[in-house]
C-alpha cells in the first residue's frame, strides 16, 4: 500500500464522516494537537496549577483573585502573591453562585447574601421585615390604607411587603416590627398608592393619615436576590436561575428583585445562561435554548431559537461581544440578535455531558474556547469502529 502525505489539517476533526471518506483538511482525532494557522499542527499549551484544592464547591474569577468555596468556607486567592485568606463562613451545604458586577463579586448560597470588593465582605441586602399590625382607636377617615416596612443593610434600603387593612372611621394603627429591631415605616392616605414615610423605630403607633411630604417608598413589591443555583451579570443586573425559575435584579439595584417584573418561568430546569448585551441573554434548559431581550425594561420579549439545550457551566464571553457555550451538537456562538451558529454541525460529534468549564484563551496567535466536560459519555452521532468485508460464496 502507497502511503499518503498529508499536510493540511486546518479544519481540525472530524468524526461524522466516514474514517476512509474524511474531507480534505481533517483529522479523524487529535490528541494534544490542535490545527494552527496554515493548516499545521502543534501541540496545545501547557498548563500550570494554580490551586490545589480538595473538593471545591465552587470558583470566581475577580481581578487578580481566585474566589473559592470549600466546607463551610469562602476563601480569596491572590494569583501576584499567592496568598490565602479565608473571607467568610458560608452554609456548608448547597449551591454556591456568584458573579461579579461594578468591581464586586455577589454570592447567594442557601443561607448567605455577601459581596467582596477583594478586601471587605459585606451583607448583599436583607430580608424584607416583617411587621405586626393592630387596629386602635384613632383619627383616621374610613378606607383602605396601605403600610409596610424595610430595614438598611449594606448602605441600601431594603424591599417592603405591603400589607393592607380597611379601617373604619375613628380607627388607627399600631405598627410593631416582628424581630423587635428598628424598622423604618410607611403608610398610605386612606384609598391612596403612596407610602410615605412616618417613622424609624421598633414599633410605631399612628393615630392620623401622613401628611403626604416625606419620603415615598420606592422598593415595594421587592425582595432579595432568591436561592439560586447559578447568576450572571447582564448589563447592569444581576440574573439567577433555580430549577425552571429565573429572577433578575432591578436596574442599578443588585441586592433586589421584582416579584413581578423581575421573574420567568421556563418549561423545564434551566441549564446555563449566556449574557450577549446590556439587556439580553440566552437561556438554555435540558432540551431547547431560548433568547430573552429588554431584560430590565418594560418590553421583556422571549422566543425559542433552538431545539436543543446546552451543557450546563460552559457559557463564555468572547471578546468580539459575542458568546459561546457547549451543546450535544459541539460548540455554539450566540450573537446579540439572538442568531446562532453551529460551529460543529454536520463535523463532528462531542462527548456529552451534563455539566462542564469553558474558557477564553489566546495562544501563539491562536485563539480558543477550552472546554472540560465532566463526566463525559460518548455521542451516538459519531462514527465507531468501522470493518471492510467481503461476503464470497464458498459453495462455487
């Protein structure tokens, strides 16, 4: 047999076609290689271990910092010093998630709310208080009247319940903060939308309608950022996700949430989200991925773009302002109108997985989206083992 000199691989792999039937440009698989430009090959870069971690629950990229959970810890890894410190106490059980938005990195856990700006930890909001009312004998005209309350946490007021009570004439109200610490209160005119403020205290007692001149509340009808398995950062908001819910932050305002506005809910378990603009992001569930815009506004639109779903912890910035993320059918980009493409369709079939890691690298002038998966098991739309055979009749 003649032997063949190949020296154009410039496509990379293929495992769809026919080991035999391979185009021009392809290899059936490389191992530690990787086409270049001109269509060589070299071998991929090196790596070099940064951490060695025993079973780590989750990890942050911010700055120059590795953020990383381990038990019941959060610690911070300078990458120019290599020191170590542990940053906090979190639940020892759970998901962990976080992301970073305006130089802090937010993480929810099953009981903990922090930020970290690389050198202080803080409270990320505060649960909504809860007050205690009861009717007293007053000045108040008859109607419907509206109160609630909220506590500060980090520098930032927190969300309010609105509660509502329909007072005869002559009536008041007592107004007492259920945990016993200070709260700031507000309170409606009778049948009015307004909630002006008309004390800070543990317990308040109002005998006559605000005057309507102070403070209004702004944050009722929000709460903190829910338990979430993973976030992201999207423009100016932070979006989480917890089985087949997704929950956004209110514009400029992290540490809430709308109850209304700022909530979906999608068919099945979402997998992965992929920021692509200010107010836009893909969401992919188990079997389809969907394109969400005007985030954060009041024309929130969504639409399927694809029947297939994504593996979850492969989503990737890349820096043409596009996004990339791993899929049963390999490597998809996804494009700020929404549009996909299918960098492997009809080339080659990746291992399939559940869950991965994905990043951006440039190296020798090539540019890459590395991505591990775990756990992998083989695609049935690749090509296996192939035999040549020949049927004769032995009977001639």
């Amino acid at each position: 047999m003649d032997s063949v000199r190949r020296n154009n691989w410039s496509a990379g792999s293929n495992n769809i076609a026919q080991p035999h039937r391979l185009p021009e440009g392809y290899a059936r698989r490389l191992v530690n290689l990787e086409p270049a430009d001109g269509g060589t090959l070299e071998l991929r870069p090196r790596f070099v271990k940064e951490l060695d971690l025993t079973a780590p629950r989750a990890l942050f990229a911010l700055e120059n910092r590795l953020v990383f959970a381990q038990g019941d810890s959060l610690w911070s890894h300078n990458t120019n010093t290599g020191q170590r410190s542990r940053i906090a106490i979190i639940a020892a059980a759970g998901d962990v998630a976080g992301a970073e938005l305006n130089g802090r990195l937010h993480v929810r856990t099953l009981e903990d709310r922090l930020t970290f700006d690389g050198s202080v930890v803080a409270a990320w909001g505060a649960d909504n208080p809860v007050l205690e009312l009861r009717v007293v004998p007053g000045a108040f005209p008859a109607g419907i009247y509206k109160v609630a309350a909220t506590v500060e946490a980090g520098g930032h007021e927190s969300g309010a319940d609105v509660m509502i009570l329909s007072l005869p004439e002559g009536s008041g109200i007592h107004a007492r903060s259920a945990s016993g610490e200070p709260v700031s209160i507000y309170q409606s005119v009778a049948n009015g939308a307004t909630l002006y403020h008309v004390g800070d205290a543990r317990e308040v007692l109002l005998i006559a309608p605000p005057a309507g001149n102070t403070r209004q509340l702004t944050t009722g009808g929000m709460i903190p950022m829910p338990i979430v398995s993973d976030f992201v950062t999207v423009g100016s908001m932070l979006v989480g996700c917890q089985g087949s819910y997704l929950y956004n932050t209110d514009p400029m305002r992290p540490h809430l949430v709308d109850r209304v506005k700022g909530f979906a809910q999608f068919p099945s378990p979402i997998a992965l989200l992929a920021p692509v603009s200010t107010t836009a992001l893909f969401v992919a569930t188990e079997n389809a991925t969907y394109f969400m815009e005007g985030v954060g506004t009041d024309q929130v639109g969504m639409r399927p773009v694809a029947d297939f779903g994504a593996t979850a912890g492969t989503a990737v910035a890349l820096p043409d302002k596009t996004v990339a993320w791993f899929s049963p059918y390999g490597q998809v980009i996804g494009f700020a109108d929404g549009s996909l493409n299918q960098l492997n369709q009809g080339k080659y079939a990746p291992r399939q997985a559940c869950e991965g890691a994905a990043g951006y690298i440039e190296h020798n002038g090539t540019k890459r989206v590395v991505t591990s998966l775990r756990e992998s098991r083989p695609n049935s739309l690749a090509v296996g083992d192939s035999w040549s055979i020949e049927v004769t009749d032995e009977r001639a």
